[in-house]
C-alpha cells in the first residue's frame, strides 16, 4: 500500500515589530516541536523570513503561530507563498 504524503514548503514574510523580540527563536523552537525543517531570518526591511518544510498540516500550525509570534512581538501582517517540498532542508534552524 502506498502512503501518500502532504509534504509542502511554505515562506512566510512576517512584518512588524518582529525583530529583537525573540521572534527567529521563539520560531525556531515551534517549529523543532512540530516536527518541521527548515530556516527564520530577520531580512534588512525589518521583516522576519520563515522558509519551512513538512506536513501540511504542521504548516498551517506554523503560520498560525507567525501570525502573532512571542508576547513581545506585533506582528501587522504576513504574506505566504506555498511550493512543492524540495526536501533540502535537514533540520529548522535561525540563519543570518
């Protein structure tokens, strides 16, 4: 029997008060509990770049938790882009 798999990669542009705030950690954390691979950078514009791979399903909980972030953080808006996994990514992790 073949199982089939929801495996998708989501970017996620978090704007606002994201930066300094914990938020690339705060994220990284997350997602590590989920299960997810992948990468969150803060980007010169101020935002917050979340690139992540996994189960549909855990995807959605991700940008969920984007949406708001750590207490500190104020997040105004985010824009998501879905692809197909390219199964590249061996572990979450904060870039720079």
């Amino acid at each position: 029997m073949k199982v089939t798999s929801n495996k998708k990669r989501v970017i996620i542009q978090v704007y606002g008060m994201v930066q300094g705030v914990f938020f690339r950690a705060s994220t990284c954390d997350f997602a590590q509990k989920i299960g997810l691979r992948g990468t969150v950078r803060n980007v010169r514009d101020g935002s917050v770049e979340i690139v992540a791979e996994g189960e549909e399903e855990d995807l959605n909980k991700l940008i969920t938790f984007a949406k708001t972030g750590p207490p500190s953080a104020k997040v105004y808006n985010i824009n998501v882009s879905w692809e197909d996994s390219k199964d590249d990514l061996p572990y979450f992790r904060v870039t720079y």
